[in-house]
C-alpha cells in the first residue's frame, strides 16, 4: 500500500502542475493544429495523396499527434532536473517509497498530460475531414498511453544522465527531432530506400504512429498486433532503464 499511494502522490502533483498551467495546454494544441492546417495544406496542394478521405492533412494526423506524444513526454523529463535543482528530489528520495515507484508515478503522471492533449486532437479530427468513430477514439487512447509512458521512460532516463537544462536540451536536439522525422508522421514507410527503412523501423515511434494510422484511418504498412507489441516493449524496457540509472545516479548524489 505505502508504494501505491507514493505512485498516486507523485501522480497527483504531476497531473497538477500540468493542469495548472494553462497557457501551456493552450499552445501544446495549437501547434499541433498549425502543423496541420498550414503544412497539411500547403504540402497537400502541392502533391497528389489519393486513397484517404482528407488528402494529405488526413494522412499527417496521426503522426502529428504522435509528435505531441513525442514533444510532451520528453520534455517532462526537465521535471526530474527542476526538482532535483530546487532540492524536491531528495524529499522524493527519502520517502518510504522504492526508486522504480518513484519513476513509474513521474512516468504516468507525463503520460496523464500527453493523453489530456492526445484526447484534444482526437475530438478535433473533424478539422482535417477524418470520421472519428468511437471504437477508433478508444483505441487510439490506448495507443496514446503506451506510447506516451515509453517516450516518458525515454525522457526521465536523459534527464536522469544530465545535470543541467542547457545539456539536456542539447542532447533532446539530437533526438527528439530524427525520431519524429523518421517515423513516417509525414510520409509512408514503404518504398523508401533500404538504408532509410532500416533507420525508419528502428524508431519506436514508427510503430506507434502506424498503429494509430491503423485504427483512425484503416492504413497501416504493419500489422496493428506487431505494432502494438513493439510499442509495449519499448514502454516497459524504458520504464526499466530509466528506474535502473535514475535509482543508480541519485543514490550515487546522496
């Protein structure tokens, strides 16, 4: 029980502070919308995308909303290096509660915020002309937490191994950027040269934007099953590691 209700608290105060800032739910669903309204637009007049009711801006939602799962669980992450400079962290750390709690409560509470803000795109996909049924809808909020606690592990784990936000930041431009680009949120995997399908299928995210593009649009390059089975590894492999080196880095700092 004290481990459930430590993984609760840290939750909680997660959960919390995203909701309290506004201003940051605001622009985290605007840029989103930029994205497809303006690139979805613009690129969607300039090529021919057959095949999907919606054109282009149809076929870039679900990566776009893969890219606010990406942005938002990642960038949480600073979170760890906040706490830990404002000295929360060691309140955390000498709680009776296990180092793997503490990472799994920051990891939901991180995946809480990028599935408030998954929720939002989905209601909106009338926007881009996508029919959005409610076994669709349902689906895709549970691709939506798979996904979000592995880029959450993924974050919390770089945020574990730096010090300060300037290095994190550095290393998040190395990336953040080449997993979205590789994972086909705005172009189809297949036909691509070998040595780019080889770097596309290594992406985790990939695997997480073709399984909403299964379930929203009924087109996929890969079975949803080896999709959903990829997506579910990697969140349980990062929530892992990043419980193993957060557990080995801030006992070695107390």
């Amino acid at each position: 029980m004290p481990e459930l209700e430590g993984i609760y608290t840290i939750w909680l105060r997660e959960t919390k502070r995203y909701v309290r800032y506004r201003s940051r739910i605001l622009t985290s669903v605007v840029t989103p919308l930029l994205w497809l309204l303006i690139f979805g637009t613009g690129l969607g007049a300039a090529i021919q995308f057959g095949g999907i009711s919606g054109g282009y801006k149809a076929f870039i939602y679900p990566g776009i909303i893969g890219q606010t799962i990406l942005f938002t669980t990642i960038f949480s992450g600073l979170s760890v290096i906040m706490d830990r400079q404002y000295g929360f962290l060691k309140e955390i750390m000498v709680a009776p509660i296990s180092r793997p709690s503490i990472v799994l409560g920051k990891s939901l509470g991180i995946g809480t915020a990028a599935l408030i803000q998954g929720v939002i795109l989905l209601l909106l996909s009338f926007v881009v002309g996508v029919q959005m049924t409610v076994a669709a809808f349902l689906v895709s909020m549970v691709l939506i937490i798979i996904i979000s606690l592995g880029f959450a592990g993924l974050g919390l784990l770089i945020a574990s191994l730096t010090d300060s936000m300037e290095g994190f930041n550095l290393i998040m431009s190395f990336i953040v950027l080449p997993i979205f680009l590789l994972s086909g949120a705005l172009f189809p995997v297949t036909g691509l040269p070998t040595w780019l399908q080889f770097a596309v299928y290594l992406d985790p995210l990939t695997y997480g934007v073709d399984a909403m593009r299964s379930v929203i649009l009924h087109q996929s390059a890969l079975p949803l099953e080896i999709s959903i089975l990829v997506i579910s590894a990697f969140a349980l492999l990062m929530i892992f590691v990043s419980a193993y080196m957060f557990t080995k880095r801030e006992q070695g700092l107390m």
